[in-house]
C-alpha cells in the first residue's frame, strides 16, 4: 500500500492512472470532517479494497459511505460504483 511517492532524486514521483493501492479511509457520510477527521474513519485499507467493500453493502446503504484518499480526496458513492466498473478495476487477490 503506498503512502506517499519517493521523492529520493524524483524518482517515481507521479504513477499515471489510479493507483488502486494507495491508502484510503471509510467515513460514514455526514461525520462531520474537521481536525480529528482521520479519527473518525470507519476502516482503512487500500483504494480498491474499500471500493470492493462499499460495493458488498446492501444497495440501499452503500450512499451512506465515502471513501477519503490521498490529498483528502473524496468519492461518493456514485463514483465508487463508477470505479468498481472499469475494466481495469483489479481483481480480488
């Protein structure tokens, strides 16, 4: 799972695409954000397998959930599916 890019000599700096690996949060929609924001994650793990979790929920809870991922980058629900979707979304491993 990333966290941040190498910096040593600029190497590996920007990865185009999605990087289905990096770290992501799950917040429940209306948690408020704020400073203690991270506090209130409701399970971390990589992009893809949160986006896989979102999708396991029953349907009519999934837009009750966010996922939050580098530089405080949120996805809804609308685009969690959209995402699951791809073809290049990674399979299970």
């Amino acid at each position: 799972m990333t966290d941040h890019p190498s910096t040593y000599k600029a190497e590996d700096s920007h990865r185009p695409g999605i990087q289905w690996d990096d770290r992501a949060f799950l917040h429940h929609v209306g948690d408020g954000g704020g400073l203690l924001d991270g506090a209130k994650s409701i399970r971390d793990g990589t992009f893809a397998d949160l986006i896989r979790h979102i999708m396991m929920l029953p349907e009519e809870n999934r837009s009750d959930y966010y996922i939050q991922k580098a530089g405080d980058r949120k996805f809804t629900y609308d685009e969690v599916a959209a995402l699951y979707n791809r073809s290049d979304f990674p399979a299970k491993e």
